[in-house]
C-alpha cells in the first residue's frame, strides 16, 4: 500500500549529494546547538529555515536531518507538516498571511483574500491547486509576495486579522491591505 508521505527517506549519501556543502555544515551546526533534548528537532527545522534563502524546508534538509539526528525520516516530515511555521515550498521575499478563523470570515477575510490574490495576479486556478480548503500557501511569479492562510491567530476580537512580515494588523479592511502591498512592493518595508 503506497504511503501519502512523500519519500523523505533515501541514504544519507543521496541527501548529502543534493545540499551544498555550507548547507550540510550549518545543519550540523544547527544539531549541536539544540542537542538531543525534548523539542529539539523544532529548533533544529526553524534554524535551518530561517537560513534558507527562501525560508522553506527541502526534501534534502529533511533527509539529512533525520539521517543525521536518528530521528525517523517519517517523524521529522510530520513535525514540518504539522506545524504552520514550516515551509516545504519556497516563499517569497514578503509573507501576507490572512486569518480563516470563524471571527475574521464572518467579518470579510474570504473577501479580503479574494482581492488580495487578484491584485496580485494569482488567478483563481493558482489558488485552488495549491490549496487544501481553505488551507493556502501561493507564491508570485517573481517571488516577492507570499500569500497564506492560516485558521485562526487567537486574535478574534480584532477580527479581521492580516500579518504582514509578522507584523500583526487588525480591523483590517481592503484599502489597508491594499496600501500593505504598496508599501511591500515599492520596497518601504
């Protein structure tokens, strides 16, 4: 019966082969600063992360991070699925992340989303093959702005909720988030 966890595990050798040489070394930098305590392997996948370029997580990484800690490669796939913060595609230079919860959709997010994605060109098409439900993660063209979305900030009362760059903005209406990307893409931020 064929697995739906895409193959994290092959040899270490084939892993090594794929990451550059600094990548290899700052991952073995990353394992010996976080050690082998409980939650280690969170820190170790945000170290390597926030390094990458494009603050994703590569199938490379993550084999080599399991080849490398001894933690199974299954279980370091779900730890960098489960949690929103990991990436597995990159991301673009700016991340804008709009809230799905109950609060912000009752109070326009799905609207504020919709236009989000059509100022920015991502068409329709774009966003429902790289989205689970309402879960979505869709990078431009130039890579400059990511658009995500999460199911909820905690941040209900401020509803609706957008974060920019993890900057948290509330109440927020079209023409805010549309001076947001102005500002993203005229370089002010």
């Amino acid at each position: 019966m064929p697995s739906a966890t895409p193959e994290v595990a092959h040899n270490g050798l084939e892993a090594q082969e794929r990451l550059l040489p600094q990548e290899r070394l700052f991952i073995d930098q990353a394992i010996a600063k976080c050690g082998n305590r409980p939650g280690s392997l969170l820190g170790i996948l945000e170290a390597v992360q926030l390094a990458n370029a494009h603050k994703f997580l590569s199938m490379e990484a993550l084999r080599y991070i399991a080849d490398e800690t001894g933690v199974p490669p299954a279980r370091v796939y779900s730890a960098a699925t489960f949690y929103s913060l990991f990436n597995l595609q990159p991301q673009g230079d700016h991340v804008i992340c709009v809230c799905r919860g109950t609060a912000c959709h009752t109070r326009g997010s799905r609207d504020l989303l919709e236009k989000l994605c059509l100022d920015l060109g991502l068409s329709d098409r774009e966003a429902d093959e790289n989205s689970e439900a309402d879960k979505l993660a869709i990078t431009t063209a130039d890579r400059r702005l990511t658009v995500r979305t999460v199911a909820c900030f905690g941040q209900c009362a401020l509803a609706p909720v957008v974060e920019v760059d993890h900057h948290i903005l509330s109440h927020v209406n079209e023409r805010t988030l549309q001076r947001e990307v102005k500002s993203l893409t005229q370089g002010r931020k």
